[in-house]
C-alpha cells in the first residue's frame, strides 16, 4: 500500500495523519501544540 499523508481539524488544530499497510498514524506532537505551542515536545515526553 502506498503510504497516503493528510491532515484533520480538531478543535482548530491542524493535525497530520499518515497511513500505511493499512494502519494509520497521527502526530503527537501536532496535538501537543495546542497545549504547549512553543515546546509541543515537553508536553509528549511527559
């Protein structure tokens, strides 16, 4: 399967999500944005 790349809005928050071999995946650290624009990767490693 080739690997498809879109995006969803939730809440006003662009997130990515990718697919591939039929399983999909979203960006944590796109969601971690809205709690934490400036450092998303804090709120992720926690």
């Amino acid at each position: 399967m080739k690997d498809v790349k879109s995006t969803i809005n939730a809440n006003g928050v662009e997130i990515r999500v990718a697919s591939s071999n039929e399983a999909y995946y979203i960006s944590l650290t796109d969601i971690a944005k809205k709690r934490n624009p400036e450092f998303p990767a804090d709120v992720v490693k926690n």
